[in-house]
C-alpha cells in the first residue's frame, strides 16, 4: 500500500514547459505499466508544446479551469470533468486558454 496527500507533495517543473507545476503521486515502478500518475496546473497562456510518446498511452482529466487539448492537429476543448485519452505516437499539445490555472489529473501506461 502505498498513500500519498497533494498538500504535502512537492512542486515539480513540467519537462515540456518550466512555467508549468506538477504533483506527482505515483511514479515509473510504483505499479507496472504505470508511467506516473501526477497532477499538472497550466498558469494561463501557458502551453506544454506538441510532443509523443511512442511507448505509453496518456490520459487525462480536467479538474478545473479552460484549455484546449491538440491531437494530431485537431483542437479538443478542454473543460472540467473532460477526459481525453492520447495513444502512442500521437502528436499532442495542451493550451491554457483560461484566464484560471488549467488543473490536469493524469497519468500515463506503457504500450505493450
């Protein structure tokens, strides 16, 4: 077992964009296949550039605030309680469009 509390986490720098914080609760190892299960929080204007992964899935849950999530160049809004799912190799970009923090809840699975 293990148990973890969001207040008591340290901020951690997003590796696509510096601007933006993450929580992570789990990490690469804790469970197999789980890449990391963390939470992001997109000040606004902020972007987490177009990237993939060509090994894991990543899924993701709006908690709060506006955005707008780009798959393989196709804009998806995002609002809290959307959950999107991006697949290997899939070219995504995550957009504060709000003037809010954007909150993500998410969490990646390595492809088999």
């Amino acid at each position: 077992m293990k148990i973890t509390q969001m207040q008591t986490l340290p901020d951690e720098i997003v590796r696509h964009n510096a601007a933006i914080s993450k929580k992570v609760m789990l990490r690469a190892g804790d469970i197999p296949q789980l890449t990391q299960f963390s939470q992001a929080r997109f000040p606004a204007g902020q972007i987490a550039k177009a990237h993939c992964h060509p090994d894991m899935y990543e899924v993701f849950f709006v908690e709060a605030g506006a955005g707008q999530m780009l798959v393989e160049g196709t804009p998806h809004p995002l609002a809290p309680g959307v959950c999107i799912t991006v697949e290997p190799n899939e070219v995504h970009e995550v957009v504060n469009t709000g003037q809010e923090d954007l909150v993500l809840t998410y969490f990646g699975l390595k492809a088999m």
